[in-house]
C-alpha cells in the first residue's frame, strides 16, 4: 500500500502539485521522490518497489502452501530478495539524509518493512525446517541461501552504482544538442517547444559571467519547498558551467503581504524573509543570506532572522535598522509586479534566456541539457574539456 502511495505522490509530482507529506524543509516528500535519485533509466523506484514487494508477497506464499520442492526454490528467492530489499533501502535511506539531506516518512515505513523482511529471511532456514520435519524435503542450506543473498547485495550495488552514476556523470556536460535529442526526445521537444517571452532585464540579484550565453531568470519564495531544491541545482550548475551560465534571482513570495497579485498568502513567513535577504544584500551578502534562508525553512519565523544574519556573517546593528524600516520593501515589490505581469501563479517560475519553465527541472542533467541547447541557439560554441 505504501509503494502505491508513494508511486501516486511521485506522479503527482511531475505535474507540478505539492504533495500532502511536506512538513519543511528537511520532512519532505517531494524533495525526496522529486529528487535526481528517484529514477533509474527514467522510471521512478516507486515502480519498481511495488514490483518487488508484489513478487516477495507471492513468494512467501508459495514458500508457506507450495509442495515442498516448489517451496524451497520459492523461500530461497524470498530469502534472497529480502536481503536485496533491506541492503536498497540502506542505499535510499542514505541518499535521501545525506544527498538530498530530507526525509520522506513514507519512505521510511518502506525501509522499515524491508528490515522486517530482512528479518524474515534470518528466520527462514529453522522455520523451514520445523516446517518440512518428518518430510522428504532437502533441508534449506544456509550456504546456499548466503550465496543467493550475495548475489542479491551485487545486484543491488550495481543498481545503485547506475543510479548514481545516471544522476551526477559530469560527462553529460560536454553533450551537444544532437546527442540529447537521441538521449532524450522527449525532453528536446518539450523544452524547444516552451515559449520564449520578453522579460525585464534589470533587477535581481545576478550570479556568474555577465558574459554568459545563458541567463536563467528565477523567481522564488523562501518558504517553498520546491525553491529549496531548485537553488540547490542551481548551485551546482553554476559549479558545472561558470563558463555558460548566469543565475539571476528574482522575489515572488506567495505572500500577500508583499505580492499584490495575491488575494492571500500561501507562505506567511516569505516576505519577511525577502526582506532579509535583501537586507543582506545591501551588505553584499545576498547569496550567503539566500543560502541560509532555503537551508532553514522551518525557522523562518521573526524571531530567528536575526541569528540567520548572523550566521550569514552581517554586520547586525546595520541588518536590524535595515528590518526595522523595511528598506527591502521596494525591491520586492518590483519584483512581484513583474512577476504579476509575467503571469506567474507559482514558484519556482524559471525563465531560460526568456524560455518559460514552471517549475523547476527533474534533475542537474535536465538543467544541463536545457543550457547546452540555449548555448547553441545563442551562437555559442562548445567548449572542449
């Protein structure tokens, strides 16, 4: 039921909803099942656990009502499956605290039952044999069952090495646009496709080359889930391709207080944090602000902004008078109009050389593929390397 769930709330994703299990920044399931590990060779885990889980269950059953012959091949791949299922969810649950670094509850009642299996395999070879007792049945060997279960841990390890290697090749970067339309049709034709509109070219808070072939005009709310990742991708763009990318931040809280587009705020918090980090970037600290502010969603509340200034390293007399009379009002509210007057309803709204994106990208690779295109259509050449 849980794979099933999780599969729903992974699909729901990809159409741009919020799912129903994001508590912050750090208790959020869509950071996790949107994440770039969340796939293998472009389909999600979900499909493939609920295969899993399925083919145990039947297993099991056949190891408890199958003749005895039949229901010892069927407990050994059981056995081994679970130890498979238990070793994956080691792998996920790493990724998920310390890559991705947020926790999708679900996804921890599945690592829970896959130990629960785990320890449903140490069982098997005693309950097997008080079972068969007094039967003709070959007793269930442990070697054998120890040697299935390695082969089960191998075959998991080079999933997860797939995985891995799928989600952060910094090969994908050197790519042209040729290779991604055969890599990735689909993804070519929709980005191509995506309408390019005039956007203001002041304001903001720019990251990278002013020579940049590719600008990525974002706008963003503090608050939001989805922003929190698409900084972090952004991030490591900027690391993969200082050559080819700008980063211009943009403010749309979905906050009313500061969003006259809004008839009432979704995120209370975002425009107080705004302020804040406009406040740090008088100070020049903008970035360092930003990056305090996504990486503590959860203490956006009034009182905590002044130990995130500090934390960014502000000098705090000159960020306390900056707070206290709004002096990054103004900004903001230029920002939400043109925001307003670009249509856009959510965040992230990302605009790539004025290509149009709600939302953000699935993944770094997609992101990456989106600037080697851009590159091309600017006249760009590529660089060797």
């Amino acid at each position: 039921m849980l794979s099933l769930v999780i599969l729903w709330v992974h699909l729901e994703i990809d159409t741009g909803h919020t799912s129903f299990c994001n508590v912050n920044s750090t208790i959020n399931c869509d950071l996790v099942l949107g994440s770039r590990f969340s796939r293998i060779l472009g389909v999600p885990i979900a499909w493939f656990s609920l295969i899993a889980y399925a083919a145990l269950g039947l297993l099991y059953q056949a190891a408890i009502r199958a003749p005895a012959s039949t229901a010892r091949t069927a407990l050994l791949l059981a056995c081994a499956g679970s130890v498979g299922a238990a070793t994956f969810s080691v792998y996920m649950a790493f990724v998920s605290f310390y890559v991705v670094r947020a926790v999708c509850p679900m996804c921890v009642g599945l690592y829970i039952a896959s130990f629960g299996l785990f320890g449903t395999a140490l069982l098997a070879p005693s309950y097997y044999a008080r079972a068969r007792q007094g039967t003709e049945a070959a007793p269930l060997s442990t070697s054998i069952l120890a040697g299935m279960s390695v082969l089960a841990l191998l075959g998991v390890a080079g999933i997860a090495t797939a995985s891995w290697l799928e989600s952060g090749d910094s090969r994908l970067t050197r790519v042209t646009p040729g290779e991604i339309k055969a890599a990735d049709p689909s993804f070519y034709s929709w980005y191509l496709a995506l309408p390019v509109v005039p956007v203001p070219g002041t304001g903001g808070h720019p990251v990278g080359a002013a020579a940049a072939p590719v600008t990525i005009l974002e706008f963003s709310d503090f608050e939001c889930a989805h922003c929190s990742h698409n900084h972090s991708m952004l991030k490591d763009l900027l690391a993969e391709r200082p050559d080819l990318v700008r980063v211009v931040y943009r403010h749309f809280p979905l906050d009313a207080a500061c969003n006259e587009g809004l008839e009432a705020s979704v995120h209370t918090r975002a425009c107080r944090a705004a302020e804040a980090a406009e406040c740090a970037g008088q100070q020049g600290r903008f970035s360092e602000m930003a990056d305090m502010l996504f990486s503590n969603q959860s203490r956006l509340f009034e009182s905590q902004l002044l130990s995130l200034a500090e934390g960014a390293g502000l000098d705090m007399e000159k960020f306390r008078v900056c707070m206290t009379e709004h002096a990054g009002r103004n900004a903001i509210l230029a920002d939400t109009r043109d925001g307003n007057r670009l249509h856009i309803t959510s965040t992230p709204t990302l605009f790539v050389n004025g290509r149009k994106v709600v939302g953000t990208f699935e993944d770094l690779r997609h992101y990456l593929y989106a600037v080697v295109l851009e590159s091309e259509l600017a006249g760009w050449p590529q660089k060797e390397g």
